[in-house]
C-alpha cells in the first residue's frame, strides 16, 4: 500500500459514515467513564491512581464499540482477551480496525494488523488504527484514524476522528 491509496481508503471511510459512528462511539465511551469513575474519584485520585483510569477508559471503548451494531457498514465486532481488559476489533473483508491509546506498547495485535497494509496491490484486507489520546482525566482528548506498515514504521496515512468538531473543520 502506498500513500495515496492509504489517504483514498481513509476518504472513503469518511465517505461511507464509519469516521462519524467511529467519533460518536468514542463520545459515548467518554460518557461511560464518567458515569463509572465518578464515585472512584473522591477516593482515590487520578494522579495515585493512573493505570487504574487508564485501564478503565479502555474497558469503556471495549464496551461502547462491542455494543454498537456494525451492520450497516458490514463490520463485524471481534472481542479479543488481551491484557488487563478485552479488546475489540471491527472486521470485514476489507478492514481491520483495533483501538489502542497513543504510547502504547506495540503488541501483536497491532503488528497483525500494520502487516495487512504491506501488500503491494489494494485487494484484501486493510488495517486501521484507531488512536486515542487520553487527557489528564484519562477521558479521551482526541482519536485519529491511522494507516502504518509496523509499529515504529512511518504513517501512509492519518485523519482526526475525535472530537467532531475536529473531523468537521478537516472534512469541509
């Protein structure tokens, strides 16, 4: 894959309305954190307890995409038990979407899925990364859609795909 046919794919994921549910399922990710880190916070605070929020935000992505129907983009959801907390993927026969916070260890999951965009022609399948950014509240700050052949390989591609507002000013 090369670097127009990445930045075609990741149009036309816009195109097609899976950058828009991909950004509302963060919304509402950030939504679930909230509801469940309220009552932690007032005893035990972010700053002592980083990977306890931390590891809580993923467990909320990993819920809100596994509980949002994908059938309108033919996508289908795949939990997968790696780590502290399950991860889901979306899959079809052209893309392979994983979740992961920004700085994160490069994992086999993710080498799996750079690997995908190493072929040379643009039959099959494709892999995209969905990259958050936590804040210090470890709510999600800002996600983007990224297209890479390894781990510590260079981007062929990278759109925002949170907030929205964001995405809008990219997009028009």
């Amino acid at each position: 894959m090369n670097k127009q046919d990445a930045n075609y794919l990741l149009a036309s994921l816009r195109q097609q309305g899976i950058v828009d549910a991909i950004s509302e399922t963060l919304k509402e990710a950030n939504k679930l954190y909230d509801e469940l880190s309220g009552s932690l916070l007032v005893k035990l605070p972010v700053r002592h307890f980083n990977r306890l929020y931390s590891d809580l935000m993923g467990c909320c992505v990993a819920h809100c995409f596994s509980s949002r129907s994908w059938r309108k983009f033919d996508l289908e959801t795949d939990v997968c038990n790696r780590g502290a907390y399950p991860r889901v993927e979306l899959r079809s026969a052209n893309y392979r979407f994983v979740c992961s916070a920004v700085g994160s260890k490069s994992a086999k999951y993710k080498e799996e899925s750079f690997a995908l965009n190493k072929a040379k022609t643009t039959d099959g399948q494709r892999g995209i990364l969905i990259e958050y950014v936590l804040g210090a509240d470890k709510k999600i700050a800002s996600a983007r859609a990224v297209i890479k052949t390894g781990h510590n390989g260079p981007e062929l591609a990278a759109i925002p795909v949170f907030p929205k507002s964001e995405v809008q000013v990219l997009a028009g």
